[in-house]
C-alpha cells in the first residue's frame, strides 16, 4: 500500500486509466500530488500508449505470495508492494513503481519512476470476480470476531472507523477511477482496498493478544484476509484495452 494519503495504489489507478490514457482527466487523477511519472527516461502515460496493450491488471505482492509474477520482476515488485502487468502484442511486462519522497516535511514531493521486467509467464487472476467476491467475504467474517474480540477491547477508534467504513460511498477520487467497472466489480475492489487498511492498522501491534497462540491465531487470520483482498484487487481492476484502428 502507498505511504501517503491516496486510497487506491498508484498501480490500480493506473490499470484502470489505461483505457483513457489520451483523456484530459487522466494525468491528474494518476498523477495527484506527485511530480509527473516516467517509465526509464520517458513520461510515462508517452511510454504506456506505446506498449499497445491487450490486458492490463495491477498486482500487490507481498513476501511468500508475488501473485504470479515470474521471480525477477517479483523480486522488485514485492519491495514496492505493487506492479501492473501489461500483456502486448510483444510479451508480458511488469511496470514497477520506485516511489522516491523529496522537499521538506513543509513542502513534500514524490517522484515515481517507473521500472519495466520481464514478465513472461505471467498469467492473469485464475478466479472470477465472484470468487473473489465470496473468497473476501469468507476470510472477513472469520476476521471480524477475532479482530473485534481483541482490537476492540483495547479500545482502537481507528480500526473501529475502517471497519464502519467497509460499506460507505467511495471519495470523488476513487468513484472518478472506477466509473468504468460495473457495479460490482467497483464495490469489490473498493472493499478490498479497504480490507487492506484494516489489515495494515491491526498488524501495527498484537491487540490484545497475549499469548502465544493468541497472536499466532490472530496472524494467521490477518494473512488470510490481506491475501485474500490482494487477490480481489487483482480481478476487480482487469482491463481488456481494444486493439487501436
């Protein structure tokens, strides 16, 4: 997940922009507060239209779990947290961000320089969005009482505000980046992302727990449900671009 303030990552924002990369909107809603993105020495959405994708879907890897990525590219793509692949007439490539922060704590910067792997073997999410619909619904309820029963008692208002905020209308930024999903497949990945910031609040201490077998329950639980929302992410944001005349 981005460090700053920004609900969906840079990379899911960029899948779902990929089809608009010639509209007005897009730098902005892309770019937000950081300096213009390049991919190597070039600007990036220049670069992007270039690839002529066919499918196009972000990818959040974690350690133990590149979500298919082939060794290479998820050996960068796990230090970011993030990646998009892009499948072209060519082949497959990763598109890694290198978010580097500048400018004081008064007048911060971000440039974000994209990086392109090899991705070569990468096939797109093996579920259906429905599947990941239930798959998140599952691992959720099975976190939801264990997260309650032990975050709540130590009196958390931020995790008690994210899950409140499970089932609220997106910001104008994010419903501006979905307006080309079907219903459903928003709401997935608006929950899923969401799912996330739950995750990265209880994983800042152990709650509650005190034992050993309480923390190594309450982990085991947490992993499930991030990878299950990484994977959601993953299916809700596919983009299938139409071939240019």
């Amino acid at each position: 997940m981005p460090a700053d303030s920004r609900v969906l990552p840079r990379s899911v924002a960029l899948a779902l922009l990929w089809t608009e990369l010639d509209a007005p909107h897009t730098a902005t809603l892309l770019f937000d507060d950081d300096e213009p993105h390049t991919l190597g020495a070039r600007p990036l959405l220049e670069a992007c239209r270039e690839l002529d994708a066919r499918h196009v879907w972000p990818v959040l890897p974690a350690p133990g779990d590149p979500q298919g990525l082939p060794p290479g590219a998820a050996a960068h793509a796990v230090v970011a947290g993030e990646a998009v692949v892009v499948e072209h007439p060519g082949g497959t490539t990763v598109l890694v961000p290198d978010v580097v922060p500048f400018g004081t704590e008064l007048e911060p910067g971000v440039l974000v320089r994209w990086r392109a792997h090899d991705g070569a073997g990468v096939r797109g999410p093996a579920v259906s969005p429905g599947e990941a619909r239930l798959a998140l619904h599952a691992a959720l309820q099975e976190a939801i009482a264990e997260l309650t029963a032990l975050d709540v008692a130590k009196e958390r208002p931020d995790l008690r505000e994210a899950f409140l905020d499970l089932t609220g209308p997106p910001d104008r930024d994010t419903d501006a980046l979905t307006h080309g999903l079907d219903d459903r497949r928003a709401e997935l990945l608006l929950r899923a992302v969401r799912v996330l910031t739950i995750t990265a609040l209880a994983a800042q201490d152990d709650g509650a727990a005190v034992t050993a077998g309480q923390m190594n329950a309450r982990s085991a639980v947490l992993r499930e449900l991030e990878r299950s929302a990484r994977a959601a992410v993953a299916v809700a944001s596919v983009q299938v671009v139409r071939r240019r005349s």
